[in-house]
C-alpha cells in the first residue's frame, strides 16, 4: 500500500519551496503513474494518518526511507513510537545516502568538522555503500481516503512560471535513469576540469532526482566504478562524497541550517540592504556572470555549481548581506533545494560553516567570469541584452566604449543596469568586517 503524506505543518519554516513543490508535483505524477494508479497522497499531520491508517487497515508493517532533517527524526521517532504501541511494525531504512551517518567518525567518536579526513574514513575504512536493490515484486493496492496529487495544491498560482521552470525537466523515476546514462556517456570524459565552465554540459544534473529518491547515490556510484577508472572518475565519486557530508553535518549538528557552525560569525557586521538584494535575486545587478546564475535559477530552477560560488560570495562578501538570505532564496528558487546541500553550502562560502573556505576568499565576479565563460556564452544564454557585445567587454559591459555599446543596443542604466557597487571597495569592506571578529 504505497502512500505519500504532504506534511507542511511539522515542517515549519522549511517547507517546500515553491520551485520544489512544482518539481515534487510532477514526481508524484510519475510515481503514481508507474505504480499503475494505486499511489495514495495525503495532505496533512503524518502522525495523525498514518495511525488512522494502520488502524482502519488492519495494517502490520510499515516501511520507509530515512530522513536526516531535524524536524524529520524528531515526527518520525514520534511515529515510530506509535505505531510499536499499537502492536505494528515500523522500520525506517537507508535509502537516501551512502553511509549513515554514524558510521563514519573519529578514532575518539567525536564527529568530523573536515571534509577530506570524512571522506578518506568513508570511501576508504567503511563497509562500501549497499548494492542497489531491484525493482520490488509487490501487488499494490490503494489505500482509501487519500486524494489526487493535483489536489495537495503543489503547483505555484504563477503556473506560466513553473511550466516554464519545469519545461527543462522531466521528473520521475525514469528520467533519472536516462540522465545518468546520458551523463555517464557524454559528461562524466573531462568532467574534473569541465565541471567549472558553466556552459559545457560537464555536470549531472542529478541534483534533483537525487533530492526526490527517483535514483538513489547508491545506483549512481555503482554505475560511476563501473566506468574505467580516471581522473574524472574519481572526481565526480568526491561530489557524490561532499553530498554525504552535508547531511551529516546535518545530522551532527542540527542547528546548521540558521546558526552560524563557526560562533565568531555571530558577532559579524551584517548589512540591511533591501535595494541591493533585491537586484541580487532578480538578476539586475550589472556584473553579467551574476546576473545570468540568478536568472538562470529563476528560469529553471538551477544553477551551475560554479556559478552558485559566484553568486553566493558576491551576497555575502561584496554585498554583506547575511548568507541565510541567499538560503531562504535558493530554497524557494532550486528544484533541488536540499536542506542539507543548501545550508552547508551557504556557510562555506560565507566561512562561518565546517571547513569552509577563508573568509578572504573573496570571489571576483569578472575574473571568474573570465576565466570560465571566456566567450560569454553561458552569459549571452540568460542575459540577452547583452548577446551583441564583443567578448572582450561582455564581463565588464561598463569599460566598453560607448560606440560599441550602441552598436549592440546597449544602454547602461537602461537596457542594461550599471554596476551595483564596486567590487574593490567592498572587497575592502568585507576584509575589515571580518578584521572585527577575527580574534573571537
């Protein structure tokens, strides 16, 4: 009897996003579509009806996938607790990571902080991940009282938006599988160098399918050791390893998400500056490579991991705007908005997270822009005002002279915005912030 249970009310501040919801919409249409209908959805208190389900079921055993988000373990061990007191089975199991996340730790215990030490203990010292298992052979049935998935209310009132968002996806089970092949086939060959440029296709993908369990990490690693060994190879395993580490700093330290993992950063002179974040999300910032990561996020729901960088140090280091910001907008913007993935995310680049990068590590948007969209392509993708203007200047559209502007029908302030700040002065800036808490 497969049921899925919509649960927004314990989810509190991190229920889904809207791009996640519209991704999830679609999931459980192809979910329900390939358990030939017999898909239950409910929308609702998951402590109540699951209950109310067992009871008016007769039901025995209960299963399902474990999750690390915190306000998950502490609704599911409630559950748990429940559901052994009515006299049922209920086993939670790994469905969702490589290894648990206490199987990994310290020769004393203790938790790793360190990316590196966390995944050589892993990959290395640990029993290897679980093999896939195959398709279930189950007679499904449905369970009464549920409702259709279109009921749950999952799709954004701006349904143009979303069409458009989803219009480069296809969600579900099935896709996953063809989207591992195909990057397996045509990306994973230069992937170590090329997943940086953010306009050759370098890069899975699977972010999303591997947040909704269409494809579990195990089935990806698996068919990743069964291609000859490289450099690329081995690569692309250590992303599948930083994934891992995100959900079990999660874990360890659940309070990731909103508190700063470094306390010194709680002391650190955040700016209030509406103006400036709102150009930030809506792409009007006048620095092409970041305008075209955040359109490229309002437009399909991702952004490139290169880019992500980018965009994430120019909020919180040239802007000072506090990272959680950025998460609460990437949450709501990215069909794969993870909550382990985001927030730790957003505390490396901020520097206030587990192995972080230095605070001074200041990304400089042209530079980057430079070095890995050198033609502008990626740029001329999402930025179209700005498709006429000769490499040489589409990083910087402000130095190039005004007769080039004109001829490719650019007006600074008005077809195209100028710079929203000035990347030197706030790189100062950010420097002298971080002299404030330096020795705290």
């Amino acid at each position: 009897m497969p049921v899925f249970i919509l649960d927004d009310a314990a989810a509190g501040e991190w229920s889904r996003g809207s791009a996640s919801r519209a991704w999830l919409h679609a999931s459980l249409k192809a979910l329900n579509e390939a358990l030939g209908g017999k898909l239950a959805t409910f929308k609702g208190s998951a402590e109540d009806i699951i209950p109310r389900l067992v009871k008016d079921n007769s039901i025995k055993n209960i299963h399902w996938n474990r999750c690390y988000e915190p306000w998950r373990i502490d609704r599911d061990m409630r559950i748990k607790d429940t559901l052994h007191a009515m006299g049922c089975t209920a086993e939670s199991h790994n469905g969702s990571l490589l290894w648990e996340p206490w199987e990994v730790q310290k020769p004393d215990g203790s938790p790793y902080k360190v990316f590196t030490p966390f995944y050589k203990k892993a990959s290395q010292e640990a029993a290897p991940p679980a093999r896939p298992l195959p398709r279930p052979d189950c007679n499904f049935i449905k369970a009464d009282g549920g409702c259709m998935v279109d009921e749950l209310s999952l799709l954004p009132k701006t349904l143009d938006w979303a069409d458009t968002m989803m219009s480069d996806w296809e969600a579900g089970e099935e896709a996953a599988f063809t989207r591992l092949q195909e990057f397996l086939e045509d990306g994973l060959t230069g992937y170590k160098t090329g997943r940086n440029f953010p306009a050759r296709a370098n890069v899975s993908r699977l972010s999303p399918y591997l947040h909704f369990g269409e494809i579990s990490p195990r089935t990806v690693w698996y068919a990743a050791l069964n291609r000859p060994a490289s450099d690329d190879r081995k690569h692309f395993l250590s992303e599948l390893g930083w994934r891992e580490f995100s959900y079990y700093l999660l874990y360890h330290f659940p309070t990731l998400p909103r508190q700063n993992f470094q306390p010194k950063f709680d002391a650190f002179p955040w700016g209030e500056n509406e103006e400036a974040l709102k150009a930030w999300q809506q792409g009007q910032t006048g620095f092409p490579i970041i305008d075209a990561g955040m359109r490229e996020l309002w437009q399909t729901g991702y952004m490139h991991n290169r880019v992500r960088m980018i965009v994430a140090s120019f909020l919180v280091k040239n802007l000072l705007i506090d990272w959680r910001h950025g998460e609460d907008w990437f949450w709501d913007c990215l069909v794969d908005a993870d909550l382990a993935n985001n927030s730790a995310s957003w505390q490396w680049v901020a520097g206030s997270g587990a192995d972080a990068a230095p605070y001074f590590r200041i990304f400089n948007p042209v530079s980057q822009s430079e070095k890995f969209d050198l033609d502008g392509s990626y740029i001329r993708t999402y930025v179209p005002e700005l498709q006429g203007v000769p490499a040489p200047y589409i990083h910087t559209p402000w130095t190039a002279p005004k007769s080039i502007l004109t001829a490719s029908g650019v007006t600074l302030g008005e077809t195209y915005p100028e710079p929203i700040c000035d990347l030197a002065l706030t790189r100062s800036q950010a420097l002298a912030a971080y002299q404030t808490i330096k020795g705290t």
